[in-house]
C-alpha cells in the first residue's frame, strides 16, 4: 500500500483511482491533488510520484484549482493587513518595495524606535560589498541604526547627507552615520559644515571649500539612500535649535508642510522661497532623484502631508511606515 492510500484508509476513506487526465477539466484529480496539498500536507512531487504524473500538472492543476474557486485559502493574523497597505502603496506610488508596521506608540519617540525596528530587516539585505550609503538625519534613522546587529562589509562608505557641525554635543542623538559605520565596518564621512548656516553668505563660503565639495559629491553619487523627513511642526529641527520659533512661524506661513532633507517643503516637495531655505546645506528633490535607491523610514500623523508629496513626486523609491500612516496617506487624495 502507497503511504498515499494509507493516509486515506487511516481517515477512513476509500482509495479512488486516478482519472482518466485527458479530459479537458479532470475536476476530481484537481480536488484529490489539493486535498493531499493542503489537507494531507504532502509535497507536489509526492503527489506526482503518488499519482504517476508530472510534478508540472500537479502545479498547473493547483492553480487552475485557485482559479476555478476549488480552493480558497484564508489567513488569519492581524499582520496580513500589513501587507495588503504596503501592497497598495507600492501599487499607487510605484515603490520598489514598501513595509507596514504595527504600531502602539504613546509618544514620537516610541513610534521612532518601532519604525525603526521595522526598517532594518527591510534595509540590511540592501546592503552589500563596494557600495556607498547616504544616511540622513533623526531620531527615526538613530532608532534604525540602533537596531542593527554587527554585519561587516568590504569597501564599503557611509557618507551623511547633511551637515554634521553643530554648536551643541546634545544633537549627537539625531546622527547615525558613525554608528553604521561601525556596524557595517564602513569607512565614515561626514560633511563639514552646519546644516543650517547663520546666513547666505556662509553658506556659499562653505559650499566653495575643497573638503566639504568633495564630500558632498561622494554623497550624491551614493548608490543608496536613507532617510526620514520631518513634519509640519519639524519637532526634531526646532529642538536643535537650527530655526527659532519666529523663523519657524514665519517658513511655515509660507506653506512648508515639512522638512526634507535639510529643506522646508510645500505640498508639492518643493522648496519654500524664505530666506532660511537659503542658510540651508543640503539636498534638492531633483539632485537627490539621481541616487539609484532612496528608502524612505518615517511615520506619525504630523509627517502625512510631507510624505505624501515626497511620494507624489517619487523623490523616494522605497519606503517604510507604520499602519496609521499608511492607511492615512492611501485614504490622501
């Protein structure tokens, strides 16, 4: 006796023959194929070997089987919306890759630390050998950082994207660059310069200098990108003190909605015309665009319109959210 037929004697079933397969929809082999499949456990080759046919229609007759309704396939776990959200995010906005996340935060911080977690299973098997990594700025991308393991790399640079000289040692929590170098055994470059000067004529001063230019061009010829944005109230900004709150009022009176690599944006991830976008080292969408891959890890109801048009104008080509940020930038007209 085949272990085929004792599984159905043990169930107390007879053993039916095999039907006759040239018909054109031999229905009672697809439902004994899927029943050894999905009810029996049984591997598609030992459903061919049982049944004396080819592993090939065991394959087709399984899927013909979804098709017809035969077979339906339910699952039960609060995840699966997870990846129904990332779905149809990467289908709107024309994603390379998207990832949802529950979320449970009470606080920014919390919701930070979750993305974060989230993010790294996404982003390290983007990682590999003879590669140059641009890194952002934030407590989401310090969170991110922070979860990663040790996993060394060859010929490998992590280059900040934005200006890393600041007037207070405080503002440490908001770099990740140098701990992912020191995950990923990387060599480290940071862009000399604030990221927010104290006036114009600074800023272009800075922007002429053979280090920071050097830089600066390793970081926009990154292979990959990794960033976070901030929100309309631009909390993380505002609390290293790169803008004072008039200046903030006043940005935000000119329709910024967020803040984007260094930039404050409208709503349509453009750069607002106020003079503090002109202090500011760093990243236009359009220069950014040139880097191959740009992961977007960010989240919070604060950050909805800046994500949205970032994502609009496809400055980003992966990204990484939790659950309230995804169904609200899908219910976004």
């Amino acid at each position: 006796m085949s272990s085929y037929e004792s599984l159905y004697t043990t169930a107390g079933l007879n053993f039916p023959p095999v039907d006759n397969v040239t018909t054109a929809w031999p229905e009672q082999l697809a439902v004994r194929i899927a029943h050894c499949y999905y009810n029996l456990g049984m591997t598609q080759q030992q459903i061919a070997t049982e049944l004396g046919i080819g592993r090939a229609r065991v394959i087709k007759l399984l899927t013909e089987a979804r098709k017809r309704g035969l077979v339906s396939v339910q699952i039960n776990s609060p995840l699966l919306e997870n990846i129904e959200l990332a779905e149809q995010m990467a289908t709107r906005w024309s994603l390379q890759s998207a990832e949802v996340c529950l979320s449970h935060a009470a606080d920014e911080y919390q919701l930070a630390s979750q993305i974060g977690a989230a993010a790294g299973p996404a982003i390290l098997p983007l990682l590999h050998n003879n590669m140059t990594i641009g890194l952002g700025w934030g407590i989401t991308l310090k969170e991110l950082v922070a979860q990663f393991k040790q996993y060394p790399l060859n010929n490998v640079s992590v280059v900040s994207l934005l200006g890393s000289l600041t007037r207070r040692s405080s503002i440490a929590r908001f770099e990740a660059t140098t701990a992912l170098a020191a995950k990923l055994d990387a060599e480290c470059l940071y862009l000399p310069a604030p990221i927010v000067c104290d006036s114009e004529q600074t800023r272009e001063l800075l922007m002429t200098q053979p280090m920071f230019q050097d830089i600066h061009q390793r970081a926009l010829n990154a292979d990959i990108a990794i960033v976070s944005i901030g929100g309309v109230d631009s909390s993380t900004i505002r609390e290293a003190q790169m803008v004072n709150d008039k200046e903030y009022k006043s940005v935000l009176a000119k329709g910024a909605i967020g803040n984007f690599l260094g930039y404050f944006i409208d709503k349509n991830a453009q750069l607002v015309n106020h003079p503090v976008n002109r202090q500011v080292i760093g990243i236009s969408g359009d220069v950014f665009k040139r880097i191959p891959r740009r992961v977007m890890v960010s989240g919070g109801n604060s950050k909805v319109k800046a994500l949205k048009a970032i994502l609009d104008q496809k400055l980003v080509t992966d990204i990484v959210v939790d659950v309230a940020t995804a169904k609200a930038l899908l219910s976004s007209k």
